[in-house]
C-alpha cells in the first residue's frame, strides 16, 4: 500500500504498466484509503477501467484569479494592507507571460529563475523579489491542496542578500526629528494665516481651507516611538482602545498582536490633548476613505521632517524598532514580546539590535562583579601569583583557572584557609 497524507486528506500513489497513478481519496481515514487504492488497483488488473484521464490544470493565472484572489479577498477582509499585499504580489507573477501562462503543474524552476532576472532587470530589491516567490510558494502549494494538480510543486528558494530594517534613531536624532515635526506643524499654521491676510482673501474674498490636523506628524511619531506600534496599528487607533492609561490592540497580523501596552507620560499628555479637541472616532482622523490616517496620508510632511532633522529619510517602521531596542536593555524577553505582539522569540530577536555602548556598561558592570569573589583575575591574585612564581611555590586550581599561594606543608596560604584549620 502507498498511501501518504496531505493535510487531513489521504492519497494513494502507484505504478500501473509504466504509468503513475496518483489520486486523493478525500477521506481522512487510512484504511478506508488503502481500500480504495486496493479496488483501483483491482480494477485496473480486471481492464473494468483504463488510466483515468486527467483534467487539465489550469494556468497560474486562471488559478490566481479564480480561485487564490478569492481566497485571500474572504480570508483577510478585515485586513486592507494584507489584502492590498496580495493582489500586488499577484500583479507582479502574472504581469509576466511565461509564468503567468504556464499551467500550475507545469511551472519549472526555469521559469522561476526567468521571473527572477526580470524582476533584476527592472532594478527591484531582493525583498520585493522575495515577496513575490512567496506568493507563488504560496499559491502553488494550495493548487496542490485544492486538488487542482496532482504533481508536487518545484522548490522555490529565496534570494540571498535581503537587506533587514536595522536602523535605530538615537536619542539625539530622535529629539531633532520630533522638533522638525513640530516645525512642520508651525509651518502650516503660519501658512494659513498668511494666506488669510493675502489679497485673495481680503479682496476677492476666497478664504482659505483652514488646517484641521496641522500637528498630525508630530503626535503619531511620538505615540510610535513611545509604544513600538506597527504603523497600521497606529493608524486604525479608536478612542474607545484608549483607556485605563494604556492603548488596547484588539487587532493584528497574529493573535499575539492583541495586547495592552502602558501609556507612557509623553504619548499620554499627547493622546489627552487629542481628545480633548476629538471630532471623531478616530485618534489620527483623515480625509481618506477609511477615516483615519494611511501610509500615503503623512507622505510629504515626513520626508520634510527628516531633511528638518539632518537625518536620512527612513520609513516609519524604523520608530517601532528603536522602541523595541530601547525596551530590550530594560524588560525580560518574555514581557518584550508580549508587548511587541510577537508569537515567537525569533521575531523578536529581529527587532532586537546590537548596542555598543550600553553593551559596554554591560561588560563593566560584570567586571566589577567579578571584584566579590576570588576569580584569580582581581589585582591581589595576579600580585600573588607574582610573588609566588618567585619562590617557586605555585598550586594550580584547574576547575577554577586561578592560581594561589602555599605554605611549606602546601596548603593554601590564605586568611581563609588559616581560619578554616584553626
């Protein structure tokens, strides 16, 4: 009998005259699996019937759209980036015609390096290409489980060389960035009132939009930075989710990212004035079609607050990791990850970069440790290992790595040792 498992589905797999037979027995028990396998096979030695004729699988495109986009559209409806991630990846795979041609058993590794080239040629990063292998690992695999195929998908490795978010603001960057935000919120007041005093308003009398949310940059920088969001999570921020001096995510990519994180004093005072001048639902309400702020919302007022601040532009994923990373020489790892909405210690360890200098005060605080007890490295042991090299009288400790001075009976010459045989 060979009869294997996909999933909860058995399916059998054997050799008939030269030809493979491969079917699912939609069954999630194995014996009834292996008797199905049996009366195929027993049939087939009586000629009640030939090899089944397969049907034709479709193309990565057909399948895409008919059935994976689907899926995905039902499966992640309360999740507009994921859902907008997908079609996206989706556009890329069958915006090119090999691949998107090809049927879903019949994409070879060839085809895959092919898209890869492509995808070079038009000078994309190595994690956008990756994005979209996954996506086609990803609809591949289903088209297997769906029984759409019946021929194992080729392996698809990701590119080497992706380049990880290690960017982390320090404390001086981060003061200058929040002071260019609140420049850039000036900026737009002064703006306004200029063109209030200006001659289309005093003479032709077309009074300016005022405004609503000139501070917007600020504030959701800072609540970033003080709470180690994601950005989304920021951005579908209710007021109903603050209270109790805490922000409550009752959302997420997992279910780990449902949490309650403290409001610190910084984003509290913020969050406070906020409401206290709140108009909507919304913490960071906005003129889009969701009601609160997206990634596009903030996309000219940021670039000008990092040119503001003398720094680089960065993506504002770059809060969230300086947060974690300043979390993580304060809070024990089980606790960060909790109030990162990681469900593994991997991801968090991702989140978590190499500090020089507070490893530094690490290293010192465990050197000046070492001070309470004899570890032969303190300035005492190494002047009486001096000493005793002189007059030849050395014991060695090899469990410890230290060395000591003996008496002529060769006992440890030490106040210790003296207490201890008095």
């Amino acid at each position: 009998m060979a009869v294997y498992k996909r999933g909860k589905i058995w399916w059998y797999k054997f050799n008939w005259n030269g030809e493979s037979v491969r079917e699912s027995t939609k069954q999630t028990n194995k014996r009834t699996a292996e008797q199905m396998e049996a009366t195929h096979k027993t049939s087939l030695a009586k000629g009640e019937v030939g090899l089944r004729d397969r049907k034709p699988a479709p193309t990565v495109s057909q399948f895409a759209e008919s059935d994976f986009l689907p899926h995905v559209r039902a499966r992640f409806a309360e999740k507009p980036a994921t859902l907008a991630y997908y079609e996206i990846q989706v556009m890329h795979l069958t915006g090119y015609k090999p691949l998107a041609g090809a049927p879903v058993d019949g994409v070879t590794s060839q085809m895959i390096s092919g898209f890869v080239e492509n995808r070079r040629a038009a000078e994309y990063e190595v994690s956008s290409i990756n994005r979209a292998l996954q996506v086609l690992r990803r609809i591949l695999r289903l088209a297997v489980d769906w029984g759409k195929v019946e021929k194992a998908p080729p392996r698809i490795s990701l590119l080497p060389g992706e380049r990880r978010r290690e960017r982390v603001l320090t404390p001086a960057e981060e003061a200058a960035y929040l002071r260019a935000a609140q420049a850039v919120g000036d900026a737009i007041l002064k703006a306004y009132t200029c063109a209030r005093e200006g001659i289309r308003a005093t003479e032709r009398g077309e009074q300016p939009i005022r405004p609503e949310d000139p501070y917007l940059l600020r504030d959701a920088g800072t609540v970033l930075l003080d709470c180690g969001l994601r950005p989304e999570e920021c951005y579908r921020l209710r007021w109903e989710h603050v209270r109790d001096a805490a922000l409550h995510i009752p959302y997420g990519k997992t279910a780990n990212a449902r949490r309650t994180i403290p409001l610190p004093n910084r984003s509290a005072a913020i969050l406070d004035m906020r409401k206290a001048a709140a108009v909507s639902e919304w913490v960071f309400p906005a003129p889009t079609w969701s009601g609160h702020i997206e990634q596009s919302t903030l996309k000219k007022q940021h670039p000008k607050a990092c040119k503001l601040a003398g720094i680089e532009q960065i993506p504002f994923y770059t809060f969230r990791h300086t947060c974690l990373t300043r979390w993580a020489t304060h809070m024990d790892p089980y606790s960060l990850a909790y109030f990162a909405g990681h469900s593994d210690f991997g991801t968090t360890r991702r989140y978590v970069h190499p500090n020089l200098e507070t490893g530094r005060e690490a290293m010192e605080r465990a050197r000046g440790a070492q001070g309470g007890h004899n570890s032969g490295h303190n300035p005492e042991n190494i002047i009486a290992k001096g000493e005793a090299e002189e007059t030849g009288n050395l014991m060695s400790d090899k469990g410890f790595g230290w060395y000591a001075r003996v008496d002529s009976n060769h006992r440890p010459f030490a106040p210790e040792a003296n207490a201890l045989s008095n």
